[in-house]
C-alpha cells in the first residue's frame, strides 16, 4: 500500500459554537450526518466533538486534495464511531469518487480535542 493523500485540521471550538448558535439546525444538517449528531448530542459537551468532526472533515478534503470544492462537501465526508473505537471516515458521492479515482481503498483518521481547540489527521493509502 502506498500513501495516496494526507490531511490536517485545526479548529477552535468557539467558532463552531458561534456558527451553529448563529445558523442552528440548518447549518448542524449542512456538516453533519444524522449519525454524526446524534452521537455528539450523548456527549456531556457536544462541542468539542462537533468541532472535531469539523475538522476531520476538512482534512480529508485536504488530503483528497479538493478541499471543499469540486463537489466535495462536509456531509459526503462522514466519521464513524460506534463508541470507545478508532474513528473512521466514510466517503460519499463526490468525495468518493475522488477517493476511488486517487486509487485509494483505505484511509486513517486520528481526532484530538482539548482546551479549546480540535484537530484532526487524515492519510489516505492504494495500492
Ligand atoms: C482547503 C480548506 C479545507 C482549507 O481550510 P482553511 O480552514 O481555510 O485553512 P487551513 O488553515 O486549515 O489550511 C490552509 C492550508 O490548506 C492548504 N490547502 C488549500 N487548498 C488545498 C487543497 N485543495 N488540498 C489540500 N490542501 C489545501 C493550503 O496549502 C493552506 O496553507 P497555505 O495557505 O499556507 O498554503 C478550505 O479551502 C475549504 O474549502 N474550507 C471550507 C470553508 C467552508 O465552507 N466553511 C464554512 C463552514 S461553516
């Protein structure tokens, strides 16, 4: 497997707070998957996960090299996790044929989040 794109991230906190307290419902269903929301809400403070979610958006458009353009959008860029595990990205319309047409098959997603700000890493390996 070779390394086909990597990603960065960094968001404040703050920021997603502002927006979605500015937009609410119609900018949190602009981002975000149902599933993205709901898991956030069971949080004690949804925020810091939003914003983390924010930012693996961002740097998988990074690393698929678009940035959020050429019909990639936040919501085709979906963070799995269950609970308790490694989350994981899931590509969608645009995003993944961007993916597919980089050659990737796998990708690796690392969230962090603390005093106040959130990141996140994306690589993205083919064969
Ligand atoms: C690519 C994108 C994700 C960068 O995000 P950003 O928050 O503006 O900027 P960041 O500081 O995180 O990243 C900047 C770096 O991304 C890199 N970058 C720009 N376009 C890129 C692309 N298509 N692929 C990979 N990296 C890219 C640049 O090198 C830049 O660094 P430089 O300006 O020093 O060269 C951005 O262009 C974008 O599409 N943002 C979405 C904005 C949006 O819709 N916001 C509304 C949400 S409420």
């Amino acid at each position: 497997m070779a390394v086909r794109g990597i990603g960065i991230d960094v968001v404040k906190v703050e920021r997603i707070s502002q927006s979605l307290g500015r937009f609410g419902a119609r900018m949190e269903k602009r981002l975000f998957t149902a599933d993205e929301l709901a898991y956030c809400r069971r949080m004690k403070d949804p925020l810091p996960h939003l914003a983390a979610r924010f930012a693996a958006k961002e740097a998988a458009s990074k690393a698929l090299g678009t940035g959020m353009s050429a019909g990639v959008a936040f919501r085709l860029l979906e963070v799995l996790q269950p609970g308790g595990q490694q989350p994981r990205l899931r590509f969608h319309g645009a995003a993944l044929e961007r993916f597919e047409a980089l050659g990737c098959s796998l990708s690796h997603l690392s969230l962090t989040h603390d005093g106040g700000f959130a990141i996140a890493c994306v690589v993205l390996e083919g064969a």
